[in-house]
C-alpha cells in the first residue's frame, strides 16, 4: 500500500549573464504537493501568491533570503561580475520538508531541508541538528566556510525549518478533491469473445491514489495501467484497464482510495465505447507536453 506524502518547498534558480543572454537570471516558485502556491516576481521583486490557500499561510512563509542574495552567491562562485560573465553557470536552492505517512494518518518519516546545486551537481547543504553546512562538493569548502559564519542567518534557517517540519507533521491535506470514476469498454484486437475494462478515476487532488478492478471481490490482474498523469487544472487522472470475457457483465467494479477514502464504480454491464471520456485524457496529455517544454527550456538553460 502506498504511504500519503507532502511536501512543502521552495525551489530557487539562479543564472549567470553570459553575453548575449537575454532571458530571466532569477526564478523562484512555491511548491505544497505538487501544485504551485506562489512565484517571485522579477518586476516588483516580491513573491506572489498564485492561491488564497489561507490555511497553508497561516502556518507558514516564504524565506526571507532576498533575489541579491543568490544572484551575488552565483556572481561569487563563477567569478563572475553583474555585467560581465564568461558562461552559462546555474546555482539552485530548494528549502523545506516532507513527510510521509501511514494510511491512518500516523507520521513515518518527516524531513527538513535546505540544500544547493551548481551547475547540476550536488554542492552543499544545512544540517539542522549542528546548525552548519556541509560541502557536497571540493569545490564547496570555501562558501562552507563562508556560510558557516552567518551565525543569525543560519539561526533563522534552522527555525524557518523546524516550523516547517511541525506545520507538514500536521497537515491534513488541507485541499481534497475527490476523484470522478468513469467505467468503460473497449474491444480486444483479434479477439471477439473478450473485451478492456477500463477504470477512469479523474479530478483527484492529492495525487497519490490507489486503484484497482475486481470481479466478486476478487482482485484483476491489471491488463494495464497508465499511472498518476497531470491534467491542466492542478488536478491528476488514472486509468487502469483489464481483460475480461465479453458474456460476463456482472460483479465488476472499480476500487480507488484516495486520502483514506474508498471509492467504488459498479459496472453496469454496457458496452459503450470510452470516446467521450477522452477529453479528460486529453487534458492530461496536454498538463504532460507542457511539463516537458519546462523540462527542455530548464534543460537549455542549464
């Protein structure tokens, strides 16, 4: 069975300006789950909050580390200068925590961090329990030593995290939306006498989810099963599909649970095509081509 997680972080990307660049040196985004709760904006250099997720800000903010911090830890690192730098080098931060969970709600495992990367490697990060950094990286010895002596910020790091850690020990996944089951058949290749029923549990949010098909309570084996996809409106989809005789029309029915709530579809035996439903597969595919763009534009980037 698959345990519930959550996660709460805040990703920051920073660029040198090689001649010629023209593009953004500084992003910064909200992370709870897998939604986006807020951005930093470059124009007003102030982070704004996509959603009026009052419960996630009443416990919690963004860090206070300003845009120059980073843009000059970068400048510093590549002996690079605001105006004149010989490459393309990143530097990225990603602060903040997760837990995971049994079914029942009980805490397995809660983690804190706060950790860089340069040039796509692992650099340095904050241990909570010492209050000090650890280099990733030879050529991370030296801000080590540098951060190390930021004795208030580091205080301020280590208080920002553990608040972090109690507020994600007892979040209740806080935005539940329940999943929208469809069941539908299709036919067999080559195969009259059998048929794909499928499964379409879409809408849900968190993603994590399980599901599967059984025939008088017995459990299917999974003909196939597309896992978690994104739709375009924050919310995820999942299809699962079996092989079953085309004359047997009763006792089948689909189980999902999500959040630590059983779902049930009874199929009631018609032969309709899922055609109709492809508009919500659709819009999974479209959330997925537009997370492969970011993907190749950061890859570009980097």
């Amino acid at each position: 069975m698959e345990h519930e997680r959550h996660h709460l972080q805040f990703v920051y990307t920073v660029l040198t300006k090689p001649d010629g660049f023209s593009g953004p040196v500084f992003s910064a985004v909200g992370l709870c789950d897998d939604r986006q709760i807020s951005y930093y904006c470059n124009e007003e250099q102030t982070w704004k909050r996509d959603r009026s997720d009052a419960e996630i800000w009443r416990y919690t903010e963004e860090p206070h580390d300003p845009r120059d911090w980073f843009i000059n830890l970068v400048n510093t690192l590549t002996n690079c200068t605001s105006s004149r730098c010989d490459g393309l080098h990143t530097l990225q931060k990603r602060i903040g925590c997760e837990v995971e969970k049994h079914p029942d709600g009980s805490v397995m495992n809660v983690n804190a961090f706060d950790e860089y990367g340069y040039d796509g490697e692992d650099f340095i990060a904050f241990d909570t329990d010492i209050m000090q950094w650890k280099d990733k990286s030879p050529k991370a010895k030296e801000t080590k030593i540098k951060l190390d002596a930021y004795r208030n910020r580091n205080q301020y790091l280590q208080s920002y995290l553990n608040n972090c850690i109690h507020w994600i020990s007892t979040f209740n996944a806080l935005i539940i939306t329940p999943p929208a089951l469809y069941m539908f058949t299709s036919e067999v290749p080559h195969d009259q006498s059998k048929l794909i029923l499928t499964c379409l549990a879409t809408g849900f949010h968190p993603k994590h989810i399980e599901m599967n098909i059984t025939l008088n309570n017995i459990t299917l084996q999974p003909f196939n099963s597309t896992g978690v996809r994104p739709n375009n409106n924050e919310t995820f989809q999942m299809r699962t599909s079996v092989v079953i005789n085309k004359d047997d029309k009763q006792g089948y029915e689909c189980h999902v649970l999500h959040s630590g709530q059983t779902f049930t579809k009874s199929w009631d035996g018609n032969l309709e095509s899922g055609r109709h439903h492809w508009t919500a597969v659709a819009a999974g595919a479209f959330g997925i081509v537009v997370l492969c763009i970011m993907s190749l534009i950061y890859k570009n980037r980097r």
